[in-house]
C-alpha cells in the first residue's frame, strides 16, 4: 500500500503561506499531513500562527513518508538552528522519497550540498550562490524545477510549488493538473469544469 503521509516541516519564523495549497490539495486527496516541529514544543510562523508540531525532527523517518516539505523562514539565514532539516532532506532523497523545498529551505539544501548535482531554482540565482555552494550551473530559472525527487520554487511560487507536489505524487496528472494551475495561478474558471469532470 502506498504511504499516504506528507510531512509538512514546521519551525518558528517558517512561512505558512508558502504551503497552503499544497497541504490543503493533497489533504483533500487522500494525504494525511502531519507537522514536523524541531521538538514538538509549539513554533510561531511569521504569520503569528502557533503550530504545535505532531512529532519531533527525530522521529521522522523516510520510510513512514511520501514527502517532506520545507518552507522558507528567516531561520534559514541566521544561523545553523534549521541545518537539521536540510540533513533530513538529505536522508529523505537517499532513500528515494521526495522533498519539496520553497524560499529559504532551498539556501538550507544548497548548504547541504543537495543542490550539486541537481536542476533546481529558488528566489534568484545570487541568493544560493551566496551560500557558497556548487550547483550555480544547475540553476534555473522558473517559478518551481522538478528534479527526479527533489522539488524547488521561488518564495513567490506556492501555485507552481503545488502543482510540482502533485505531480510528483500523482494527486493530479495530464488535463487535471493544468486545470488546477489554471484555475489557481491565472483565476480562469473554465477550468473548474475540467477539474470537477
């Protein structure tokens, strides 16, 4: 039976917007999405929302898992507090489950070194190459870049990150998932017929 649990990391200053059509699509689609906090004490997102976290970075194993999903937030570029989860990732892709990574988690990835060796995007190109690391050839750029198992968007891309998730997982495919973006990114509503169909 396929893993159907999406965990979806949460820590304080990460960017809830970043995540919400995701989360609320693959919820819809059968996923449970459970949170991933540093402990499982409660985090602040920059929205001011407080998440208690359902279980702690150390109990999170890849096999348990269809996906990990890091999001921006400012702890990403003032110090080392998130390089955990970017290790995580790191165990997520060895293991041939997927990671998806938007805004600021794509610097923790790019710290990592997981960013070497794949196609991959993120706010601007300069932004990771301030990290030092060795993937600024496989930079792209556009809005979100699938990469085998690894997923990255740009911080103004939540759409496009969602629609690379759900393609990945195979939530929506072909015609449905162009409705999807259609309807979401560019408001068209004759794509809701599509998507209802």
């Amino acid at each position: 039976m396929p893993r159907r649990t999406a965990h979806l990391a949460v820590y304080d200053t990460y960017a809830d917007w970043e995540t919400g059509h995701t989360t609320a699509h693959l919820s819809r689609a059968g996923f449970t999405v459970r949170t991933v906090g540093p402990t499982t004490d409660t985090v602040t997102t920059l929205g001011g929302l407080r998440v208690q976290p359902d279980l702690a970075l150390a109990e999170l194993r890849p096999e348990d898992s269809a996906l990990l999903i890091l999001t921006g937030a400012d702890l990403w570029d003032s110090g080392d507090e998130l390089a955990p989860f970017a290790r995580t990732a790191r165990d997520f892709l060895d293991a041939g489950v997927p990671v998806a990574t938007i805004c600021g988690a794509t610097a923790g990835l790019a710290r990592e070194g997981l960013l070497d060796d794949r196609a991959h995007t993120s706010a601007v190109s300069f932004y990771l190459a301030a990290t030092g690391y060795k993937g600024g050839e496989r930079y792209v750029d556009a809005d979100a870049v699938t990469d085998g198992d690894l997923i990255t968007a740009g911080p103004t891309e939540p759409v496009a990150f969602a629609r690379e998730v759900f393609a990945r997982l195979g939530v929506y495919e072909g015609e449905k998932l162009d409705a999807w973006y259609r309807l979401f990114h560019d408001s068209d509503a004759s794509a809701y017929e599509v998507l209802q169909g």
